[in-house]
C-alpha cells in the first residue's frame, strides 16, 4: 500500500488542546472518576428557553432546508441591527456572513485575504486557534508579546515595531481569552491610527463582548475610529453570550467586497449554516437579554470567588480577569512548565485545567470559572490540600 504523505500545511496544525482536554475531562467523568472540570470554553447554564423553543419552532414549521450561503436575510439584518445599535456603527444587512460558529468566520476571513508570504501581528498570550488558522493559508504568523504587568494589553510602540513590509494584517481579541483582558479606548486608538498609516487589515474578535465585568467597558476599534470600518473585520457570534455552543452560529462584519469572498470560500466547504440554529440565533438577538445580564452576573460572582481563592495558594498569582470567563494563573514559582503543573493537578487532584503553553506561555494555566461555585469552592479545596502535601 502506497505511503500516504499529508498536506506540508499540516505540518504545524494540532488539534485544540483546550478542546482535546475538555474531552479528556469528560471522558474521565464518564469513566466514573471525580474529575472537576475547569477547562470549559462554554458556559454551563442551559440555552435560554425561548431560543429553544424557536429552533424547535422551526423544526415543526419545516424550515429544515438550505437557506443563502451568506444566512438568512432575517439573521443578516439582525446581526447588523444589533451591533449598529450596541457600537454606533452603520453597517448593512449586506455587509453581515453569518457562519457555523466565530472560528468558522475567522477560517473564512484568513482565507479569502491571507497567502503565502503574509504576515499576521497576533498579541501573546493568544487564542489557541489562531497561529493554526493563519498557516493553514501559507502566510506566517508574528507573536507580539504582552506582559502582565501591562495586565496583557498591547503596547503601541510594540506593535509599530513588529510591522514589516509583508505584514498585512492584525488580530485583536478583547475581552480576550485566555487573559481575560479588555482593551481599552486610548490603546485602540493609537492601534487604530498604526492600521491606518500602514494599510493592514483588523481582525477584531469579540465574541466575549457581552461578558465584561464592571468598572471595565467593552470597546471597539470601531467604535473609537469609525474610519477604520472600511479595512475591518468585526468577528462575534451567539455562542458564549447565550449559552449557544452547540447551535454553531458565528458572523462576520466588513466590507462589502470582502463578505462576498468569505460567501465564496463558504460556499465550498460548508454552505450556509444550519437552518434551525440561525432561526434560533434570531429569537437570541431580538429577544428578551435578561439571561445575558443574569448570566453576566453569576460570571463575576464565580470570578471574584475563584481569583480570590487561587491567590490563597502558595506561588500562585492570578488578577482578576476584566472580561470573558477565564482566569489567567502565574504558576511560574512551582519552577516547572505549566505542563507539568496541570498534568500533575489532573493525576494527583483529579482538577483538570488548561496549561498555557498552547496560548504561547509555559508560565501560565487558564481556569475556566464558567462552572458551578460548588465545583469551584471543591476545585480550591483539592488544589490546597496538594499543595500542603507538596510541602510536607
């Protein structure tokens, strides 16, 4: 049998190591062993009943069909209504590509404007899927570091000198997974003025946009330079804000031109979403938002309770994320890779967490407080006991 050599672009291109452990957890839960499970990329409360009884609606009213590539008119307009109204911003219904989730509209997007020979600036700590989507269309992506003592925003000046000639795009994710971190207006600003003079394309994504924890304000670089609207791409969706993971709805915002390429690379590989989920994600945005205020709530709640105990343990620093559901942990003093921290918190506290090490850091591990106090308040119970028996 002739040996099958796989595509060189896979050469670099993993599976999700926030999705691999997740399954990991699960499948342990499963097995009968009792693992606590902070690695969850998804809120753990039901999808809102109304949403749910739309999908079923659907269903009953035989709306199984394909519908536009691009979605639904219906959704298109929705989501274009909603962010005008939340941002201030003028977008059309034409401008809006509805996707199978955000990470299907950011594949679309690298793909209709990124080659070989590209680069793209994107700011470490980063969403694990990020590299992985710029390779796979040949262009390279460049890590732009944040610090935390800068609480993992962006420096400006970092940014200018990262740009070369080949740089043709940018990724800004705020809030940010996996720090949690909200950018804020001033720095938006002066990245704004950065994209403008050199021509690169912003890929902004907020999908967390709705999740951000009071003083801070969640803030486009739309918004503060609505000039930019013309060079970018706005990345959001329903799947963190209504607890919609698994209905797989996603979209994009931009320039006219550019949604028709991204429709075009969709039309190839997964035609329009499904029917019922963008009937569903319609009942989302024009519904009632009470369960996203509700939602939003628990969050911080579950938050302060989790940052608060972490900074109890011994070489362990954490701040308090501003936005998202995700606690970025400096667990650099126990003088190993973050690896191995987690790995040993699996085996030894049976509490599964996500080493940093996918997101560009072996100093860090993400917790996930999108999960019950009671599981959190159980989490930090584990973790002190093994680090009182690590010191005995």
């Amino acid at each position: 049998m002739k040996t099958v050599v796989l595509a060189g672009r896979l050469r670099h291109v993993e599976a999700s190591p926030t999705l691999a452990l997740a399954a990991k957890a699960k499948a342990l839960a499963k097995a009968g062993k009792p693992v606590l499970d902070f690695t969850a990329g998804e809120p753990d409360v039901p999808t809102p009943e109304p949403i749910k009884q739309a999908g079923i609606a659907a269903i009953t009213a035989n709306r199984t069909k394909y519908t536009p590539v691009a979605g639904t008119p219906e959704l298109r307009a929705a989501v274009a209504s909603t962010i005008n109204r939340q941002l201030g911003t003028n977008y059309a219904a034409s401008q809006a590509l509805i996707c199978c989730g955000a990470k299907h509209a950011l594949f679309n997007i690298f793909q209709a404007l990124c080659e070989p020979g590209d680069e793209v600036l994107l700011f470490s700590p980063y969403w694990v899927s990020y590299p992985p989507l710029v390779r796979l269309t040949g262009a390279k992506p460049v890590i732009v570091e944040t610090r935390e003592r800068d609480g993992f925003l962006p420096d400006p000046s970092v940014v200018r000198a990262a740009i070369t000639d080949a740089t043709k795009a940018l990724v800004l994710n705020s809030p940010g997974n996996p720090t949690g971190a909200v950018i804020d207006e001033a720095r938006l600003k002066a990245i704004a003025q950065i994209a403008r003079e050199r021509g690169l394309i912003v890929i902004t994504d907020e999908i967390y946009d709705q999740l951000v924890y009071p003083p801070a304000r969640h803030v486009s670089i739309v918004q503060v330079e609505p000039s930019l609207t013309d060079q970018t791409v706005l990345i959001g969706g329903v799947s963190k804000t209504y607890s919609m993971t698994g209905w797989r709805i996603g979209w994009a915002l931009a320039p006219d031109a550019w949604i028709e390429a991204m429709t075009n690379v969709q039309s190839h590989s997964t035609s329009n979403p499904a029917s019922i989920s963008q009937d569903a994600a319609l009942a989302a945005l024009t519904g009632d938002q009470r369960p996203v205020a509700d939602m939003r709530r628990a969050f911080e709640q579950r938050r302060n309770r989790l940052v608060e105990g972490l900074n109890r343990l011994p070489g362990v620093r954490c701040a308090p994320p501003d936005g998202a559901f995700y606690a970025w942990c400096n667990v650099k003093a126990l003088g190993q890779p973050a690896a191995a921290t987690a790995e040993q918190w699996l085996d030894e506290a049976m509490v599964v967490t996500v080493p940093g090490e996918g997101f560009g850091s072996s100093d860090y591990v993400r917790f996930s407080f999108a999960t019950s106090l009671e599981t959190i308040d159980a989490g930090l119970k584990r973790l002190d006991a093994w680090f009182r028996k690590r010191k005995t």
